[in-house]
C-alpha cells in the first residue's frame, strides 16, 4: 500500500513542540514513524550530499520499535542506517555533526513514558522551525511498513561523545572528587561514570532504574530534592550529576546537596568559557544581564531551535557565542578555546559541558560560593499537568486583555504590573519588581509557571499561589 506523508502525520495528530515532534505511545505507530522519516529526508536532500543516516534511542519501552520504523523508511530510500542505540541525544548529534550526515534521536526527553518523539538533526546540526515546516507539508509517497528491520548496535557516538570531554581536560581534574551520579532511566548512565573517573573522580552510582522516570530538569520534584541532599550527606558527596531522559538537559547538585537552577549553571559554564555573547529564552533569569560578565546577551523563545537560530547573527559580531535554557541544556555555538584547546561548536543542548566546567571553576573555591557571589535573583517553575493547551491560551489571552483584573484573579490584587513581555507566553514584571511567567508546553498539556523574585521561599511562593488558584480554572 502506498502513503502519502502528509496524510499520515496529519491523521496521526503528532505535533511538533519547543523541541522535536512529541504525541502519545500509540500515536507513533510504524507508518507514522516513516511519514516523519521520509518527509525529513526528502526535504533535505537538495541541500546536503549523504548516504547515510545515524538513529539512536533512549531508555522507554516504546523507543526499540519506533528506531526499526525509522530504520525500515531509510532503506526504502536507499540509505544506509547507522545504529547507536542509547546515547544522549547530544552525543548522537555531535558524531552525526562530524561524519556530516543527519540523525534521528527517538526521545520524549522529559514527559512521561506513556508518550515518546522524534528530534531530526541535519548534518549541521538541529532543524529549524521552517524545518519543521517543510517536514509536516511534505508529500512524499512510500511504501507501508509490513515488517521492521533487526539493528545492530555501533559505539561510535559513545565513544565519539566521551573523548569530546575527557581530551579537553587533564586527567587530574576531578581528583579527590566524590561524585554521585544519579542514573535513573538516563539514556548516558552507562556512559557518566567511566567520563568522570578518567577524569580522576570517585563515583558512586545512585538509583539506577529498570522503569522510565520521567526527570523534568526545570521542574526537581521535592522528593528529588530530599534525595539529593540524603545523599551528599550519606557519602559525602562533592558534587551530584543527573540528566532528564535523554540526557541533554542536566541536574546538578552542590556539595550541600541543592540541586542549582538550569540557567545559573548555565551562567557560570558561559563564564568559565569566557563566552562574549548569549541567546537565551525569555524565561531564564535576569541575573544574566544584571552579573555583567557577558558583552551582549539576546532574549528569545523558548525552545533550542529559537537559540540556535540567534546564534547566526550573534557570530557575525562576537568569537564566541553559546546559548543555555532555564533546564540547564547548555549549547555551543561556536568553536571555543577551553584549557588551550579546541572544542567544536555543538548547537544543541548538552548536560555534560556546563557539569565539567562548573567543577573546573570549582578548583578555585566551592560550588555554592560561585552561585553566592552573583546578584541575588531567585526562580522558581512548575506547571499544572493535563491542562489542555486551549484552556491555558484562553487564560493568557484574558491576562493580556486586562493585567489588573488578571492578577487579582491569582490573588496579586495589591500590585500593578509596570511590563508586560509577550515572547513567548505572557511574561509580568510586578511593581515590586518579581516577575510571574505563564506558558503552555510545547511537548505536553501543560501550563506552566516561571518566577522570579528577591528571595527563593518567595519564587516559590508565586508559583505555588499562582497555580493553586489557574489550577481551579481547570
């Protein structure tokens, strides 16, 4: 039987988020998993010369058949598949980036298992929102997927990924260093411990899982929390090194055991690199402009492809450039001379460049000192689950009609808001200067919230009033 992309996708009902197409388990079945493939192939072949295409999973129980679907529509277009089975998504990228061809990472990142994805990375590097475009309007035919092809695995991006970061530094880096890895389902547990122990450190592994635990970097459960701090006080821990499921956004813990915030990790890895300018979501804190230690800094929306596209115009200007978000992926977009070497650029989120360089700084004084000595901001998110996205647009658009009447609704009746920023959601700045940010996922049904304020009980605090009371609007 033969297909036609667009119908297929279109009857499928997968959409594209902030990063990658995202749908239920079931949404993904075979053919949908095809249409994506041949609509991202073929939509760029008349730019890139290659024969073949690199695919590589993470931990979900859905993943394996969902790569053998991908795998069966690139031999019916006459291309070789290359299969790296579970590596973070960052590591897939990088090697697919140096053998100049594309890739496919099956991953849900962070949302829960019942749902799963696709990221499309082109041979230089992720695809675009025009991309995305180009993907969902295809018409190409193809033939049903009947029966799904045996792959075998290759360790050329494991091993590509880990030497990235273990030749950047000496061997001696990380000695005395009592480092726990919490590896949950993360797509590089096996991968984490052998980088940091070259590196000189003593690791202890902490709860591995056999079931997928949907990790969101952006939104640490306070069971996650309490674990964390158990643990630096259990094995004395120097540092505590995690990532979401596909091991591109990172979490990591002080020697107290405080899990730091994505964007201030972010922060102190630029900082550490002496990176000259910065894209970053609007979501992320302002204590990146009010720090000063970066000669220009560019707000945008949220999701990678809107830092990466910066990137461009950024490095017409600056010899250094990066990106990071609020969860902490860290992306290089430029070549950058680290400890007299060169690391290539990687513009797609990455967990283990701003864990290494933040334990680099760390040489000089301790961890919570670094995030001490920088402007005192505080953030906080979390986001209401199975909120349908049409509800929390009906929402935003109300706050935007009549901010005042808005606030009061979520129990802010006693301040004004003295600026509004429509980037991406509906971002206030109060009249005592926090800030309240409203945002539906893009991966999810979701609403989420983003604070920012002079003290963390009172980041938390907004968050924590604000969807008490959208919550009821439900």
């Amino acid at each position: 039987m033969v297909l036609v992309t667009k119908e297929v996708i279109k009857e499928s009902g997968i959409q594209f988020g902030t990063s990658g197409a995202r749908g239920l388990v079931e949404q993904f079945t075979a053919n949908a998993c095809a249409a994506f493939t041949h609509a991202f192939i073929t939509s760029i072949q008349s730019q890139f010369e290659f024969q073949q295409v690199a695919i590589a999973i993470d931990n979900r129980p859905s993943s394996p058949a969902m790569a053998q679907a991908c795998a069966k529509a690139i031999e019916q277009l006459g291309l070789e598949v290359i299969y790296y089975g579970v590596v973070p998504t960052p590591a897939l990228a990088y090697v697919s980036m140096q053998e100049n061809i594309p890739c496919i990472m099956v991953t849900g990142s962070h949302i829960p298992f019942d749902r799963n994805g696709l990221k499309f990375y082109r041979p230089d590097g992720e695809i675009s929102k025009a991309d995305e475009q180009a993907i969902l309007n295809a018409t190409t035919e193809f033939e049903a997927i009947t029966d799904l092809p045996v792959l075998t695995v290759s360790d050329e991006a494991a091993s590509q990924y880990s030497e990235r970061y273990t030749s950047l530094f000496d061997s001696q880096l990380l000695t005395g260093k009592r480092i726990g890895i919490y590896e949950h389902s993360s797509a590089g547990r096996d991968l984490y411990a052998p980088m940091f122990q070259a590196l000189g450190a003593e690791v202890i592994a902490l709860e591995r899982s056999d079931e997928f635990v949907p990790i969101d970097t952006e939104a640490v459960s306070d069971a996650d929390k309490q674990k964390a701090k158990n643990w630096s006080t259990e094995y004395k821990l120097d540092f505590i090194f995690s990532t979401d499921g596909d091991g591109d956004r990172p979490l990591v813990a002080d020697e107290n055991g405080d899990w730091l915030r994505g964007d201030i990790l972010g922060l102190l890895c630029a900082d550490a690199m002496n990176i000259e300018a910065l894209a970053i979501p609007v979501s992320c804190n302002t204590v990146i402009e009010s720090c000063e230690r970066f000669n220009h800094v560019t707000r945008t929306k949220i999701g990678s492809p809107y830092v990466i596209a910066e990137f461009y115009t950024l490095s017409k200007q600056y010899n250094s450039v990066a990106g990071f978000e609020a969860n902490g992926g860290f992306l290089l977009g430029s070549d950058t001379i680290v400890n007299n070497k060169t690391i290539k650029a990687l513009p797609t989120r990455d967990a283990v460049l701003p864990a290494l360089m933040l334990l680099a700084a760390a040489k000089e004084k301790p961890i919570y000192e670094l995030v001490n000595a920088l402007p005192q901001r505080f953030t906080h998110s979390d986001r209401i689950q199975n909120f349908a996205t049409e509800k929390s647009m009906a929402i935003i658009s109300e706050a935007k009609e009549n901010s005042v009447i808005f606030l009061s609704k979520i129990g802010f009746e006693n301040l004004d808001v003295i600026d509004i920023d429509t980037t991406d959601g509906l971002r206030m700045t109060l009249s005592n200067n926090d800030i309240i940010h409203l945002r539906p996922s893009g991966n999810a049904p979701e609403l989420r919230c983003y604070t920012e304020s002079n003290t963390n009980e009172s980041s938390q605090s907004l968050v924590n009033k604000s969807l008490a009371l959208l919550g009821l609007l439900k």
